[in-house]
C-alpha cells in the first residue's frame, strides 16, 4: 500500500510540473489536469504515510487484574490475542461467509454495470444528438463516432480497472479456503475516494463507505474481512459488542470477544 502510495506521489508531482511548464508556454489546459494532479499526490501522500499497519512491533501482553479472565481468539498455528496484544487469525470459510462474499461480488458487478451503461448511453446518446442537429454534412457522424468511441474506450478502462481492483480480488477469496480476523488498535484514514482502514499489522482501502462511521471510533476491537478483497463483514469492541456486520454475516459476538 505505501509503494503504490509513493508512485501516486511521483505521477502526481510529474503530472503538475509537465501541466505547469505546458500552461507557461501558452498552453490553455483548464483547471481539470492541474486538479487531477493535486488528487493523485494528495492521495499518494495519505497511502504513503498511513498505508501501514498502526503497530509496528508486537507489543508485551498488559498486565491482568486480579480475577480478570480473557476470552482469546483461538486458531491453531497463530498467535492468541489477549488484553494488551494484537493477533491476526486464519478462520475456515464456511459456506455462510461464501456466500455473504458472493453477494458482495454481486452488487459490486451490478453497481459496476451500471456506471459503464451510464456511460454509453451519456456519450452514445450526445453523439446521436449533435449528429442529428448538424447540418453539415458528415460532421455530425464524425461526432457521432468520437463520442461513441470515447464511451467505449471509457467503459473498458472503468470495468477493467475495477475488475481488477475488485471483482478479481473478491473472486480469489472464493476460491481460498480461509478469512481473516484481526484484533487490535483500529483506526479509519479519510481520503477523498473513500477511506482506509488501518489495523495492527496491515492496512487497506475500505470498499466504499460500509463500515466507515461505525469503525472510525472503534479504536480497538477485532475486525473480519476477506484477505484479498478486502470485504469487511463485521467488527466487534472490546467488550464483543457487534458495531458493524455485512447482512448474512452473523457470527456471534463471543467468538470474537478480545
């Protein structure tokens, strides 16, 4: 996450400097390609700096008061969290969790759908338009094919990058065997796209808003998510109160009690 962040910064630094040197030489560029570059390095400098886990060292269990009892997160191979400690654990993906990432798949490739039709239709349909409206002859289906291929060319960049940004990912977890659970400090990094979430030992671009509010003020807690999409499915306190879950996802709170 810090790497891409860094190549975020480099682009957007590069992307200013050539638009500034185009602007001083005569050239009318706008406001858009000077704001897409402070987008890209301001993005790039929250990925750089926050794009890590919030602890970097696993720190010595806190001392227990007297008659205190802990409920761990048990998986076997991995560490147990306790009070005081920070823990990522392997869970078995059983069918309910298959299927509550299925259908985050799902509305994903809807809502995906429907942004790329949008865009058909906008550049599709104005071709139309000004190849109605001109008289000129064939100018108007000039327009016609630009718009149009503009729209294409605009769908595919959109659902490609998207695919492999999201769709892809979320496919890998359904076809991997575990999901992950992590217990510790948390905290939620707000950018302009969305927001990332940054647990003990790792951090990641939330996808979308889901789970924004309610893990921003969480502080410690364990968290659930898939490994490579990054799917959130539910996030517990300290006292195993559930403060956010995906609907379907229904796995109870004392299983993740820290």
């Amino acid at each position: 996450m810090r790497i891409l962040g860094y190549i975020l910064l480099i682009v957007g630094i590069l992307f200013l400097v050539l638009f500034g040197l185009a602007e001083a030489g005569g050239g009318h560029l706008g406001f858009i390609p000077f704001y897409a570059s402070f987008f890209l390095i301001i993005s790039g400098g929250t990925l750089a700096t926050k794009g890590k886990g919030i602890v970097q060292a696993k720190p010595s269990a806190a001392p227990l008061q007297a008659g205190a009892q802990t409920a761990p997160v048990q998986a076997p191979g991995r560490p147990v969290a306790a009070s005081g400690e920070f823990a990522t654990v392997d869970l078995p993906l059983t069918p309910e969790v298959a299927a509550v990432l299925a259908d985050q798949g799902a509305s994903k490739k809807r809502i995906l759908l429907y942004i790329v039709g949008g865009f058909l239709v906008l550049f599709v349909g104005l071709g139309v338009v000004l190849d109605v409206t001109d008289k000129t002859p064939g100018e108007g289906r000039t327009f016609l094919m630009i718009l149009g291929g503009i729209g294409v060319a605009m769908a595919v960049l959109i659902y490609g990058i998207s695919w492999l940004t999201s769709l892809k990912p979320i496919r890998r977890d359904l076809n991997g065997t575990t999901y992950l659970r992590t217990t510790g400090p948390v905290s939620v990094a707000s950018m302009r796209s969305g927001g990332m979430l940054r647990l003990a030992d790792r951090a990641f671009l939330m996808n979308g808003r889901g789970g924004m509010k309610e893990l921003s003020v969480l502080g410690w807690g364990t968290v659930d998510y898939s490994p490579h999409g990054h799917v959130i499915l539910g996030a517990w306190n300290r006292e195993g109160q559930c403060v956010y879950h995906l609907p379907g996802y229904s796995v109870g709170a004392a299983s993740s009690r820290v």
